[in-house]
C-alpha cells in the first residue's frame, strides 16, 4: 500500500507538471501558464507585475476536411526552456542597437487518435508575449489546409480600444476609441457601407490593436513575422470579452495551405502600465529573423520629395491622355493621342521637382504616372494591365536621369500594378534590370483593385507570399521597396532591410480624399508602427485643397507645426517632403526643419504619450550629437512639459523651436507657427503650448 501511494503520488505530480508550465519574463516582470485542460486543450495566460491581463485563453486550429482539427485530445510530450540573449545593430532604425532577451518554453503536444504532434513555442520579453504554432515533419500531418486558427486572447474587462473595422483588402481607415463593448454598436452601421468584405462580422478588428484597461494598462495585441500564412484579424466575443484569431481567406475562402515542416507567424501582446513603453518595444523586430541580406551597404535612408501631391489633389493627373477611345484601339505610340494638358510626369515639372530637391538637400524625386497605362486604367477598367517599361511621350527616362545624376539626386520608381499580381511577376525581372539601367534604387509599388487574375483577398496567403517575393527579388537587383496598399508589417524589415517603408495605413493622401480625424497621427505610432515603418507622407503646408484644385473643398486637418512634428513622431527611414515646391517657399523658415531633420538614428527617448491625445519623441541623429524633438497633439489643447535630459552632460547646444501660435487650430488657423532660438543644457525645461490639432518641432544642434 505504501508503494502504492509514492506511486499515485509520482504520478500525480507528473501529471500537474504535464499539464501546467510557468515561464517567467528574464526579470519577472510577466508571468506565463500554459496548461491543458481536462479534455486535452491547450490554454495560456498572462499576468503582468502580478496582475492577471490576459485570462485563461484557448489555443488550436481547425482544420479542412479532417475528421479532427488541432483543438483538443491534446497530451503533453515534451517540454524544453531556453535562455536568449544578444544585441544586434539594425541597418536602420530609431536606435542603432537592439537588445533581444527572452525565456522560452516550447511545448510538444501528441494528440491522442491521430498521433500527430505540434509545437507552441512561447517567449516571454519585458515588453510582452509572444507564441507561435509549429508543426514537424510527421507521418501524420504532412499536408494540411486551415479552416481556422482558433488563438485566443481573453480580456479581463471592457477595455478601452483604438481599432479599425477587421477588412481584407484595406487598413485606410480612421481609428474609432471605444469601449469593446461599444464595437458591435458602432461598426454596424457603418459596416455594409465601408468594410469590402461583407462576410466579416462587425465585431471584427484589425491589428495591430491598442488597448487599456480601466486602471492604466495598455495592452497592445498584433502579430510577428508574417509569411507564408494568412494575415490574422480578432474577432470579438463581447459577452465574455475574448478576441479570437480571424485569418484573411482566399477566392475559395480556405485560411491557409500548409506543408509541415512549417510554422505560423508568431502572435504578440505587448503590455505595460507606461504607454511609453509601448511605443519603444523592438519586440515585433526580435521575433523576426535576423537579416538574409549579407551586404546591406547599398541600403539607405531616403529624404525624398515627389511628383505626386499635385496629382492626389487633383491640380495635375497620372495619364497623359484623356483620349480613352484612341488608346483602347491599340495606338501605342500615343501619336494620334492628345495630351491631356494636365499630366504631371513630364519632363519640365520633373525637373522642376529635382532641381528643388538638390537645391534643399533632399536624395530624392519620386514620378509618379510616368508610365504608359494610367489612360486606360481610370478611363475604363480597374483590370488593365500596366506596362512597366515604356515611358509616356512626354517622360525622357535617361534623359532625366543623367540630368538628376548632374545634381546628385536620385529619381525613385513607381509601379502601380493595379492588382494584377500575375502580370507583375512575370515582368517583374525585366523592370527591375529596367531599373537598374536607369539609375533606380528604390520603387514604390502599389496594388490599388482587385487582386487578379481569381479575386484573391489583399491580405490573404496567396497576396501574402506575392508581397514577399517581390521583396526577395528587389533584394536580388539592390532595390529598396516601399509597398502601397499591401499587408501591414509584422516586423520583417529585419530580416529584408530593403523592405525601407510601407502605406498600409490611413496615410496623408486621405487629406485630399475629405480628411483624417486631427488625433489620428496620435494613433498611428501605437497601431500601425507596432510592425515597422510607415510612408506617411507628411510636410503639408497647404491645408486648404482648393487652393490646389478649386474642385476639391477637402481640409487638412493639422497645423504646420503639426506637420513638421511627424518627422520624428512617424518614424521611417523614408520620409517625403509630400508638398508642392510653391507652397514650401512660401514658408522658408518653416521648410527650414524639414530640410534639417534627419531620417536614421542612434537613441530615441519617448518623452510623454498618449494614445489619441498626445505624443512627443526626442530622437538622436545617427552620427551627431544633434536631436530632433517633436510633439503631435490630438483635438484638445495642453501644455506640454518636457525637460532636456537626454542631452550629453557639459555640452551646449541651440534649440530652434517651432510651435504653434496662441491662436493656432488645425480648422481655423492651421499655418499660425511661431520660431524662436535658445541656448539650452541637460539641464533645461521646457513649458510648450500645442494647439489643437497641433504640435512643436525643435532641432537641437550641438554648440561648437
């Protein structure tokens, strides 16, 4: 009997250590359970600083036509902890290193009744968790396609949210602050009308997805490291308050198409009681691989202004003709076409662009509509396919070329694709050598439409993995690419570099198209940046559309100031000077930040934030001991208080501070702006009035 009872006892505490494992962050900050419940499902959950933050939560995936998906009946095989450590350098970046410090527990699960087996990996950072499903090579499951991955992420509340409706072909949209039981209410109205796919439920969200607790914690969930799978929506159960993965699906509605060995993209919460906290994690960056590029000395960031403001507001077009029926019947040399007067690619506006980018210091023009297609495209079918080769009559490739080669400056590439992904690829060798034997380094590519030639989704698997070869094969030809209306990032620019900038957003151009909400830049660094670098597009100095085009009566709602703001609070290493050359030298002084604002760094110090109301960055120029501060403002005015700290000890150093004037606002009185110089030290504060809408900028240059 007392054997039998040691027995019992080994047993049952083999059992409890099968079924629950704790992991803890390398400082103890977060605190992990993973364990599976009675009927074999595996479930996890999060406490931050000993308070619970994400509850017990269940794990697994449905599968396509099998008898049993990955759900449950789930027994615990193996378990493996680890230990990482290192500090890598970015080849660009808000820092100039990075600090990846995990613990890791992976736990191998063998399901009884199929004898098939998975991995879920978790590593646990100080800034939050991370975990991912693998699936090894097996007899059992070699082939598989998803019907659903079933992640859940199980709130402790009714939180406060920043989201945007859960939509498979677009992320352009303003965010909505709500609680998430406000979602349901205020996404159905407005959900037949706006969201493109219909099939999505009205509780659905897109990440990355801000959150905060009603005692202060903000809770950040997203994913990392997106290939070869489908992008993740969260769908809302707002009874019990648990987000569940959504993946995106394909023309057939299958989630994804998977081969073991294989795993999923790694889902991330980020949590912290600072919001500041937030905005500085690299942990999407470390859960990525590290660079696949050996030689990234030809990668570099770009200050760039282009042709293209212009032609969003309407003052001037992408097609070179309006004469749609005399290009539909095959006249391909345009000889017989009649210009359209308006185009904005030609030769005398482009060099226009780049005598003023070599005059301020800029690297860069981008052209945009420069190429044959746009006729057809907005003249008849959002099917055309475009032709990435040959230039429109008015549009001298070399000729350009050698005369911005003259100035120093490069021309950057656009290749709309119109969706037509097929097309793309097949010609995707030749415009890239085109590129090359041009003098480009960098294309902006676009995917406005439907994706052709079946009707995939933008972000399903299929679009997911065109998106990454068009990355690898720029990679290839030393192109840099900065992709317009693809997936949002997930952190992959570590491991592609080239990958130097993104839309996927609400960006500037929605400016022109009636406008964004005046807090929406105070959003944007907590949601979309989460995955890395946006093309915004900020600079706008012009607020009132119809003096660009009488026609369009859109406002831009920001100040000046604002503006110039966004070049330190929106990182990227690929930032436009997005305005007209007119309207920047109608305020040369406030041009004057833009032009001396730098575009890498080596320290960034996130001083206060908000999400929605406020954020203001100090940011250290790679190679300098000059900062560069600025402050976004959301719709109520404040006092923003800052003090110099990050500044080297001993040194001196001069501020140029431009700030909103006292009656400054985005609505009423946008380009109000006032600048002024003074010494400051590690040592001085600074007391500063943001308007609504509004913001500071300060360039800090070492006193030599």
């Amino acid at each position: 009997m007392k054997n039998l009872f040691f027995a019992s006892l080994i047993l049952f505490a083999f059992s409890s250590i099968a079924k629950a494992q704790q992991l803890k962050s390398p400082e103890g900050k977060f605190v992990m359970e993973f364990s599976l419940q009675n009927d074999g499902t595996p479930t996890y959950n999060l406490k931050y600083k000993n308070k619970e933050v994400v509850k017990t939560s269940k794990l697994g995936l449905e599968l396509k036509d099998d008898k049993k998906s990955l759900l449950n009946d789930f027994t615990v095989v193996d378990t493996k902890t680890a230990t990482f450590d290192e500090t890598w350098k970015p080849v660009w970046g808000e820092v100039d290193q990075i600090r990846n410090h995990y613990n890791e527990l992976a736990v191998t699960l063998n399901q009884k009744g199929t004898d098939r087996q998975i991995v879920i990996r978790f590593r646990l950072f100080e800034d939050g968790l991370g975990f991912r499903y693998e699936f090894p090579a097996q007899k059992n499951l070699t082939y598989f396609v998803i019907k659903e991955e079933r992640s859940q992420f199980a709130m402790t509340g009714d939180h406060t949210a920043f989201w945007i409706p859960g939509d498979y072909d677009t992320q352009e949209y303003d965010y909505t602050k709500s609680k998430l039981s406000e979602i349901r209410g205020l996404s159905e109205k407005a959900y037949t009308a706006n969201v493109s796919q219909k099939n999505f439920s009205p509780t659905g969200v897109q990440t990355s997805l801000m959150l905060k607790t009603n005692d202060g914690i903000y809770i950040n969930l997203h994913e990392a490291a997106l290939i070869n799978y489908s992008c993740m929506h969260l769908n809302l159960d707002d009874k019990n308050m648990t987000f569940t993965s959504w993946l995106t699906p394909d023309a057939k509605g299958d989630k994804g198409y998977m081969q073991a060995p294989s795993h999923s993209p790694w889902r991330t919460i980020m949590v912290s009681d600072d919001a500041r906290e937030i905005l500085s994690s690299k942990m999407t960056l470390n859960l990525n691989d590290p660079s696949k590029i050996d030689d990234t000395s030809w990668i570099k960031p770009v200050k760039y202004v282009g042709v293209w403001w212009e032609m969003i507001t309407g003052k001037s077009s992408w097609s070179y003709t309006n004469d749609f029926p005399t290009v539909q019947l095959g006249v391909s040399d345009f000889s017989k076409a009649k210009p359209s007067g308006t185009h904005g690619a030609n030769n005398a506006n482009v060099k226009k662009y780049i005598d003023f980018a070599a005059a301020n210091g800029f690297d860069a023009v981008l052209v945009e509509g420069w190429n044959e297609g746009w006729e057809d495209w907005f003249g008849h079918s959002k099917d055309y396919v475009f032709d990435f080769l040959t230039p429109y009559p008015d549009f001298d490739v070399k000729g350009l070329h050698e005369y911005a080669k003259s100035k120093g400056i490069k021309i950057i590439m656009h290749h709309e694709t119109s969706g037509s992904v097929r097309n793309y690829e097949r010609h995707m060798d030749k415009a890239y050598q085109f590129m090359k034997d041009n003098g480009y380094d960098a294309v902006k590519s676009g995917y406005v439409g439907d994706i052709l030639p079946r009707g995939e989704n933008h972000y399903d698997q299929w679009i997911v993995n065109h998106y990454q070869y068009t990355i690898e094969k720029a990679a290839d030809y030393k192109i840099m690419v900065n992709a317009h209306e693809a997936v949002r990032p997930t952190g992959i620019c570590r491991t592609y570099p080239n990958l130097i900038g993104n839309e996927a957003a609400r960006g500037t151009e929605y400016q022109a198209f009636g406008g964004s909400k005046p807090n929406h830049v105070t959003v944007l660094p907590f949601t979309r940046l989460i995955g890395g670098p946006m093309d915004y597009t900020p600079g706008i100095f012009e607020m009132d559309i119809s003096k660009m085009n009488p026609d369009n009566k859109s406002h831009v709602n920001s100040t000046i100031c604002n503006q110039l703001a966004l070049y330190v609070t929106m990182y990227s290493p690929l930032q436009m000077a997005a305005d007209t050359p007119e309207n920047y030298n109608r305020f040369p002084d406030a041009f004057q930040f833009i032009k001396d604002v730098a575009v890498d760094w080596s320290e960034s110090k996130y001083i206060e934030a908000e999400p929605g109301d406020f954020i203001t960055v100090a940011r250290k120029a790679k190679g300098t001991n000059n900062w560069f501060v600025g402050n976004v403002n959301g719709e109520t005015p404040r006092t923003s208080n800052i003090d110099f700290s990050f500044l080297e000890k001993g040194k001196k150093y001069t501020a140029t501070i431009y700030a909103d004037a006292k009656d400054a606002h985005y609505k009423t009185n946008p380009q109000a702006y006032t600048i002024k110089k003074i010494a400051v030290t590690n040592k001085s504060k600074l007391s500063q009035l943001s308007a609504p809408g509004g913001g500071y900028a300060i360039s800090i240059i070492e006193t030599k």
